[in-house]
C-alpha cells in the first residue's frame, strides 16, 4: 500500500498554499483601496463590477507569477520536457502546486461568496483543479504534480482574458487597443488551451507506463477524465469567446441586439467574461 505524504501538507500547503491564500486577499484588498479613490470612472460602477474587477486584478497578477515559474521551469530545470524529471520529487514543482491550491481556494470562496452569481462552469472548474492539486500532493504522486507544470502554460492567456473584460467594463470597447487585446486573447487561447490541451492529453497517455507507483495508478485515470473535461470546457469557452469578438450566431441562430450581453457569450449582464 502506498502510504499518504500528510508531511507534505505542513511543508506545502502550509507554507506555500496558505501565505499565497492570504496574499491573493492582500492584494484583492489593496486594489480596492488604491483604484477605487483614484479613478471616477471606476467608483461610478457597480460594485459587482468593481468587486469583479478586484478579482480579476488578482486573477491577472496570480497568472503571471504561475507563467513565469512555468517558463522557469522548462527553461532552467527540465527544458525538454523529460519524464524522467517529472517522477521525481522537485521542491519549485511542488512549491508551484501549493501556490495554485492557495489561489484556487481563494477564487473558489471568492466566487461563491462575493458574485452576484455565482458561475457553475467556474466551481467545477475549481472543485476539479482542487481535487487533482490536493490529491497529488496528499498521496505523495510526484508525476501528478509534475504534469500540472505542463498544465499551467495555459495561464499565458488568462492576463489578456482579464485586460479584455476590464476595458470593456470601463468603456473602452471602441478604442483600437481592445481590439488588439481581443486578438491577443483568441491567439494566447487558441495556443494555451485549444492545442495545448489535446497535447497534454498525448503526452500523458504516451507515458502511461511511467505512472508505477500505485499512488500514481490510482490517480491516473481520474487525471485522464479531468483533462478531458477541461478541454471540453475550453472549447465550450473559446466557442463563447468567438461569438462575442466575431458575432458568430451561437447553434446557428441569427444574433439580435446586443451581442455581448446575451446568455453563454464573454461578458454577460454583470460584466463577466465567461472564460477564465
């Protein structure tokens, strides 16, 4: 039987997970204090707008700090993406792992306790990725947590997704620079989600045979199911994405009115991009 690494917990999450918990709430908080008396345009919103718009600033800055460790990581540690190094235990892997159950923990209470509604794509997306972070840490599976790093270079997108929705929550929708962030977040998308995804669905089934250990074998195909269902959504959120930049009818139905105010598209009637 393989034995649970609780002693992960205290080092990990603990240390790592929980100080990034409570810094995601710092800065969602010092948002608020600093943009707010600064900025008429921004005060005269409603405050699920800016309530919104905090959570997203510190979606925005948790994303980039995760790429960058990514980019890090194949760049400095395993710059070929090495199976070999992916089933060894490596602390900046874990450290990175930790960082995200903290930032989901925090968008998860956030989501549920502070949207005017909250969005269900976005608790299963957040229930699952706590689910697989937790379970790979809790059960010691060092290939489970390394895979994740290849997961996280769909943050490359998230920054744009967020800039995206706040120029269009501020009244910048007509302005060239939207329109060059609107392609910027169908390219990041296209490559860190819709063709990265199916890649890391190949690169996981090609080393099945690496998962030895039995903790690693238990979770392998819950793993295999959630990336699956992870790319589901992503196309299901590209397919938004692309209705509300190109006015594509959604099931073939002619659009009417305002586009990006209707049901399923990027940003509904409480200014909320659906894809994050």
């Amino acid at each position: 039987m393989f034995s649970m690494s609780f002693d992960a917990l205290p080092d990990g999450f603990l240390k790592h997970g929980f100080s990034w918990f409570v810094f995601c709430w710092l800065f969602h908080c010092l948002t608020a204090v600093v943009v707010k008396p600064n900025w008429p345009r921004f005060a005269a919103k409603d405050k699920h707008i800016r309530w919104s718009f905090y959570n997203r600033s510190t979606a925005t800055m948790h994303s980039i700090v995760v790429f960058c460790m990514t980019v890090h990581y194949y760049l400095h540690i395993n710059p070929g993406y090495e199976i070999s190094k992916m089933i060894q235990h490596n602390s900046f892997v874990a450290m990175t792992n930790d960082i995200m159950i903290g930032y989901l923990f925090y968008d998860l209470i956030h989501e549920l306790n502070f949207t005017e509604k909250s969005d269900k794509e976005t608790l299963f997306h957040h229930i699952l990725g706590l689910a697989t972070h937790m379970g790979a840490r809790i059960m010691g599976s060092n290939i489970s947590v390394g895979y994740h790093m290849m997961v996280y270079i769909a943050e490359l997108s998230t920054p744009f997704l967020h800039l995206c929705w706040g120029m269009y929550a501020m009244g910048f929708k007509e302005t060239k620079a939207f329109m060059v962030v609107c392609m910027l977040v169908l390219a990041s998308y296209l490559f860190a989600r819709i063709m990265w995804g199916p890649y890391i669905l190949y690169h996981f089934y090609s080393h099945r045979n690496m998962w030895s250990s039995e903790a690693d074998r238990l979770l392998y195909l819950p793993n295999i199911l959630i990336l699956v269902a992870f790319n589901i959504l992503n196309l299901v959120w590209y397919k938004a994405l692309l209705v509300k930049f190109f006015g594509l009818p959604p099931n073939g139905k002619q659009n009417k009115g305002d586009p990006e105010l209707a049901p399923g598209t990027a940003v509904d009637a409480k200014g909320k991009l659906k894809a994050k």
